[in-house]
C-alpha cells in the first residue's frame, strides 16, 4: 500500500500508530491486524481530519467497481471489525462516530508524520472534536445508499472458550443471583414469575433464551400457522370488530427470534446517547398524554378519551414516573426505525426489525388458537385495574407459552405494516400487509386500557400515522429475514 511523496505515512490517534504505507496498525507496542475493508476504512478516516466520511465515499472506495449487493451489511461488518480492532464500543464509541445513515467520523485528535517522523499538522489545524457531534435521522432522512456486494468474511461471535465447568459453576451462580433477586421481588410479582426470573440463566445457557450484544434478550418462535383475527358469531360483542374480520389461515414458513420484552427506556436511552438522536415528540409537537397532570388517584373514566397533546411531554417525560427497565414510550413508528437502524449497526447481520402483525399475534396467541387470554388478566399484564395509571418495569408479569412477556399490557406496540381496516379473506403465505397507506399498525394491551373488549385480546389492532407518539405506545424487536 503505496503513499504519494510526501504524503503523512504515519498517523498518531489515541494508543494507536497506523503505517499507511503498511497498512500495519500497533499498539503499546503489538501489531494488530487488520482486514483490508477495515484498513481501509480506517484510512479515509485518518485523511478527513475530523470531517465526516459520507456512506457514499465509503461504497466507492471499498468497491469502486460495483454498483449493486448488499453494500449496507458490507460496510457495517467493515466498520464493525474495525471497531473490534480499536476495541471501541458503538454504544459508547470514544475513537469512531457515528451519523446514523450519513456517515463517520473520528472522535480523536490524529497526529501526521511522514517518513523521517517528523509532525506535518499545520499549527493552527483543526483537530477534531472529542466530544461526538452526531445528527439525528428522522423522517427527512436521506435515502439509502445504493447496495453493493457483501464482503468475504462475515461477522462471527468471539467463541466461549471457557471449560464446561466454568460454564456449569458461572450458569449456578446466575441461577442462585437471579433467585436472590426474585425472592426480594417476591411481593410484587404473580406466582410463576419468580420461577420464570429463576430459570433465566438456565435457559441463556441452553440456548433457549439468546442475548445480543446490548442485552436485549431473544427467544427463537418456531415456523407455524393459525387463524389471525376474530369472527365468533356466539359472541355477545358481534363476534368481534370490525378490524379483526375476517378470520382467515395464515402460515408462517420461516422461524425468527422476538425480543423477549419491549424496548426498554435504558435501551432507548443507549441509542440516544450513541448517536445524539431526537425524537419526533422532542422536535416540537410532544406527544398525547392520557392522564395530563391529573394525580393517579383521580376518576378518569376511561382515559383514552381523556388524551391531549402535550407540547413538553415525550419518551423522556410521559407525564408519569418511569425506570430505565420500563417500556419506553412516546416513540413514534419512525423514531423505532431510527433505533432499528442503528441496532444493525451495531450488531450487524441479524436483520432486525419490526414484527409483521401476522407474527406479532402468532407470537402473542403463543402458538395457540385460542383468542381469549392465556392467564388471568392481573397475571399477565399491567392495565387499568392494577397499573396505576403508569408504565411498570419489563417482564413483571406472567409470559406466555413461547416465553414472551407484556404482549397484551404495558405499552402497545408498533408493527411494520400498514394499516387498514379489516383482512382479505383468502389464506395467506408470510404476509407482510398492504403495500401502501397511510397508517401503520398497533397491536397489544396497554397500562390504561380495561380488559377484553378495551383492546386488551391477540386480535386487536390500530391504525396510527407514522409520525404518531403518546405516553401509552412503544415497541418490540424481531430478528429474522
């Protein structure tokens, strides 16, 4: 790798000295190495003083000569393998910055030298900043990049070399944490949630329960089929609403990984702290609230008819107090693609999304066909009768069949359909909704709504604009194709 006379061919950044002539990367006085995408992109970096690397340049100087494959996942597992190298964590980065769907930069000074070793850096140069300046991707984003071949060598988990019986005596010592943990939590939780926070680290050491590299937990729902929606003509509600007619097979062909619980505040938060991001209620339209400034204590009837759109309300202040293991809420549909967006940057290749709303009621139903509910209504979800007019910390009620937690109370949930009202009738293959509209779907329970017949079933389902956010509405993460 040849540099032009004259040129720096050494850089200084942080513990690091990279040889651009080399391409060799030291540090404390080991060579690291370093892929080729990841040297390269490490170099753009080097050479843009501060400034941002556009995704653009990027694409066109790790595959010049291509115009299409999957560019994303490629320049992702670049950037992914390079932050491994300089052991820079994308939650918290401290050498590369990141503009959700723009570009990087680095957050470090860089000191130039040429060959003899001596500084180039002019003496009123500018350095970069070291405090990240990021930029927000909302709705006016720009659009993706065109895709380009994904690279050769695909991101892999460091393996777990640790012996069995250290894996048997740190898998003990989870188990005998976490029953610590449940038994002080024993007042407040149903009977069977204790058992279910016991076995937690059983079953992430098995397999059954798999953890990405936020944290945030999964477990793998099977290929399956059933029939969405609701139509009872015994029924004494007119065998269901509108919304959910008709009832109709659907079969889903392939399994995928749902995330356990929904987004939390502290996740949320980690996005907000990496990339500087404002969501659409902080821009300036707030959000709806449904309790306002009324105390808990007070007859609200039934408080969705008590909404309002506060101007200083959003995820960070709903008008209720909140902890960081509660549902976020006061996010919109697009402020949880923004958050999807920099999830597969962060741990690229899983492919994570919204659910469908075919596969959000397979999930809720937990492989049953049943529409009622799979436990009494206190047991498995925060509403009206028990919330107290707020938001309660994840998985503190009963899962259902497939381990899923707060599907049916809580916050309601985003989907990554449109919306509109009613289904076909035919069966349907691996639906993914209309191809169009003007409103995305909702699904679940909520902290402020009643039971059954308030929306609080598998069949329920809403239609809001994308742009929407309120104190009851939040949303939950699928890994798949």
């Amino acid at each position: 790798m040849g540099t032009p006379s004259g040129a720096p061919t050494l850089y200084r950044f942080a513990e690091f000295e990279f040889h651009a002539g080399t391409g060799e990367l030291h540090a404390h006085g080991r060579s690291l190495p370093l892929p080729e995408q990841a040297c390269r992109v490490l170099m753009a970096l080097l050479g843009s003083e501060g400034d941002v690397v556009s995704r653009e340049e990027l694409h066109r100087l790790l595959w010049p000569d291509r115009a299409y494959g999957d560019f994303e996942g490629g320049l992702n597992t670049a950037v992914c393998k390079l932050r491994q190298v300089l052991d820079d964590d994308g939650a918290e980065p401290r050498i590369i910055g990141t503009l959700p769907r723009r570009g990087y930069r680095l957050l470090v000074p860089v000191e130039k030298a040429t060959a003899g070793g001596k500084s180039v850096m002019p003496q009123g140069e500018r350095r970069p900043t070291l405090d990240p300046i990021w930029v927000a991707a909302g709705p006016g984003a720009p659009e993706q990049e065109p895709p380009v071949a994904q690279p050769e060598e695909p991101v892999s988990a460091k393996p777990f070399r640790s012996p069995w019986r250290l894996r048997l005596a740190g898998g003990l010592l989870l188990v005998s944490l976490a029953g610590g943990a449940a038994w002080l939590a024993r007042g407040s939780a149903p009977q069977g949630t204790l058992m279910h926070r016991l076995t937690l680290p059983l079953r992430l050491l098995t397999g059954r329960v798999v953890r990405n590299p936020l944290g945030m937990e999964f477990v793998k729902l099977p290929a399956g089929r059933f029939h969405m929606g609701w139509e009872d003509p015994n029924s004494g509600w007119m065998g269901g609403s509108a919304n959910d007619k008709p009832s109709h097979l659907v079969v889903l062909t392939q399994p995928l990984l749902m995330q356990t619980t929904e987004v939390t505040v502290g996740q949320f938060q980690a996005f907000v702290k990496a990339t500087n991001y404002r969501t659409e209620g902080e821009m300036g339209a707030g959000i709806r609230v449904s309790r306002g400034l009324r105390p808990a204590s007070a007859a609200q009837g039934n408080l969705p008819e008590a909404t309002v759109q506060r101007l200083d309300a959003n995820w960070r202040n709903p008008y209720f107090e909140q902890e960081a293991g509660c549902p976020v809420v006061g996010v919109s549909w697009n402020d949880a693609q923004a958050f999807l967006a920099w999830l597969n940057e962060q741990d690229p290749g899983k492919g994570y999304r919204l659910p469908t709303e075919a596969e959000w009621e397979y999930a809720c139903r937990g492989g049953s066909e049943d529409v009622g509910l799979y436990g009494p209504l206190d047991d498995i979800a925060w509403h009206q009768g028990n919330s107290g007019f707020r938001t309660h910390p994840v998985a503190g009620r009963l899962p259902n069949a497939f381990g899923l937690y707060d599907m049916l109370g809580n916050a309601r949930e985003w989907c990554e359909d449109w919306y509109v009202s009613g289904y076909p009738a035919e069966p349907s293959t691996d639906p993914k909704g209309p191809s169009w509209g003007t409103l995305r779907v909702t699904r679940g329970g909520a902290w402020h709504l009643l039971g059954f017949f308030d929306s609080v079933r598998p069949t329920c389902r809403l239609g809001y604009p994308a742009a929407t956010a309120s104190d009851d509405l939040g949303f939950r993460v699928v890994a798949g194709p």
